[in-house]
C-alpha cells in the first residue's frame, strides 16, 4: 500500500487535478491519497487557505472561496456527482457562518473540501481527517491515539480512500497543524498504516540544489538520507514540512518527493539504508528573505551548515552566485 499526496497547485485547476488523476489512475498499488487545499496556479494567484486566514479576520470573501470549488467541481464532475458536491458546499458555508471565530475549523475547510471534490472524481471513498487524527497542542501527532482511530474505523478495509491534510481533532474540536501540514498527514498515515512508500507530489522535480523560482539551472538532488532531509527541512527548504524526515524515518518508510507536472522522470528519493547514491556529495543553497544558508555534503564528511545576511537588494543576485560556485565543486 502506498501514500500519495498531491500538493496545492496540483490540485488548483481542473487540469491539474486531470494530471493527479492520471497519476492514480497509472498506480497499480493501493493507494490512501492526501490532499491539500487548492494553491496558486494559472490564473489563480492566492492559495485557499491564505483566502480562509483572510477570512477569518473579517475579508468578504466566503462566496468567492465557494465560487472556486464550485467551478473546479463544474468542470470536473458528472451532473449528479455535482448536485452532491452543492450540497457540501451549501452545508460548509452554513458551517463557516455559524462558527465564524473557530478559527481551526475555517482554515481546514480547504483541504475538506478538496478531499471531497477528488474522492468524487476518483469514485473513492472520502474519510474525515477530523475522525483519524489526533493532534496534541504543540501541533503535532498523538501517534498512539491516532493509531487507535485507524483501528477502530477499520481504516486498512476502506483503501483506496482520499483524506484532507494539515487537519484533526482535539477534544472533539477541529485542529490543525503548522503550515504545509498535509505534508506531515501523509508521513503519519505512512507510518501507521505501514506503507511501503509515502510519495509527495509538489511542483518541482524533486527536492532541488535551489529554489528553482529564484535560481536559473537548478537540479534534482537525487536521493538523500533522511538526516541530511531534516536538516534541509530545518534550514528554510519549504519542499517538505519539518516534521516529515524524523517520523518516516523512525518507521523506517522511503519517501519519494515527485513532480505532479511531470511524473516519475526526475524526483529525489530519501531513505533511511545508505545507498550508493546516499554517499554522494549534495549541496542546497535555500533561503528565508535575505537570510541564506548552504546545507552541504561534500568528499564524504558529514553535513554542515553555514549561514549568513545578505540584503533585500543583493540577496537573489548572491545565491545565484552562490549556487553557481557550488556548482564548479561538486
Ligand atoms: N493548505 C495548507 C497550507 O497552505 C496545508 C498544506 O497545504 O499542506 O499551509
């Protein structure tokens, strides 16, 4: 059994969640897929849970965040299957303007309702997250009482099934966890339903030398250890949620992180037995604003860490710089 778990500008558009589907649909493994809320893509310049915070804080703009599952639900489903989805629509926007302050519960319905729009169109089954996962006030993972809700809901029996991100229950109110969290579902699901591989499907080849929005020539880091993916993930590379590389490590599960754009040709693998891929040299220059930091294996050491400012004018100019020295080393 496999998890795959597509991010928010895989499932953005109509023809994005067409280019999932196509990934499932080519799987011949049973599959638990993880949604996140839609993000930006194409003429979608906001991801929805940034619309949803919005929201929250009083913006206008609940039919507007309707309005973008309705259209993507329009193009996507048969007409019954829409009729069905309005009616989850009318029901959450009751929802949301009965609870306007259960600030949780609003932030969540993004993936909610981007699990129930793709259970649809994949005729799977959808299963709440608010009924699997346990989330402690820290924002992370009761493990053991969320392993309990995956036997007492005879979770294993429901695959294939589709299931929201980044939200749970505490105390029988919706949480949530820190930002990206359907990242950190997906490894929780991984470890406790014992699946042989979590796939990540984001944007980009794999996990890349640098963000390849910034830097020209960028390339795919072909597999990793998972150390090595902690401390990236603790160092500014946004790829995965920070929680991920200890977890399925722990558990002993490979990831492999994959590009929903283009599938299965360029991705990185981590895992935890050293392969001969593992020893190789890898470096990746990421960044927080102006704050830059190189994360580095190099002749077989062990990896090191070095940060330093450099200044709003000058900071995309210098990682360039950066990434292309590093480059000439490896
Ligand atoms: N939708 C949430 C976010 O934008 C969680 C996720 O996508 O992983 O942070």
């Amino acid at each position: 059994m496999e998890i795959v778990k597509f991010g928010g500008s895989s499932m953005a558009t109509p023809t994005t969640v067409k280019l999932c589907r196509d990934i499932v649909a080519s799987n011949p493994q049973p599959q638990v897929i993880v949604v996140s809320a839609p993000g930006k893509f194409g003429i979608y310049e906001t991801k929805v849970t940034d619309d949803l915070i919005r929201l929250t804080k009083g913006a206008p703009i609940l039919d507007i965040i309707l309005k973008r599952f309705n259209d993507l639900a329009r193009e996507l489903l048969s007409t019954k299957q829409y009729d069905d989805y309005q009616k989850i629509l009318s029901s959450t926007r009751i929802a949301i303007l009965e609870n306007p302050t259960d600030y949780n519960f609003i932030v969540s319905r993004g993936e909610y309702l981007s699990a129930q729009l793709f259970a649809m169109y994949l005729n799977y089954r959808f299963i709440d997250a608010y009924d699997i996962l346990v989330i402690k006030p820290d924002a992370t993972i009761d493990l053991s009482a969320t392993k309990q809700r995956i036997k007492q809901q005879h979770l294993k029996q429901q695959i294939p099934f589709v299931i929201g991100g980044f939200y749970g229950q505490r105390d029988g109110k919706t949480a949530i966890f820190t930002r990206g969290g359907s990242d950190y579902t997906g490894a929780i699901l991984a470890v406790l339903m014992h699946a042989s591989i979590y796939k990540n499907y984001t944007d980009t080849n794999g996990i890349q030398t640098a963000n390849p929005h910034l830097v020209p020539n960028t390339q795919t880091i072909p597999c990793l250890d998972f150390d090595s993916l902690d401390i990236l993930t603790h160092n500014g590379a946004g790829v995965i949620h920070e929680n991920v590389a200890k977890l399925l490590e722990a558990y002993r599960v490979p990831l492999r992180v994959d590009n929903t754009f283009n599938p299965h040709q360029v991705f990185t693998e981590i895992h935890s037995t050293r392969c001969r891929h593992c020893q190789h040299n890898f470096f990746c220059v990421t960044n927080k604003e102006q704050h830059i930091v190189i994360v580095k294996k190099m002749h077989g050491k062990p990896v090191t860490v070095q940060s330093f400012e450099s200044t709003p004018q000058h900071f995309v100019a210098d990682i360039q710089l950066i990434h292309q020295s590093l480059q000439k080393q490896l």
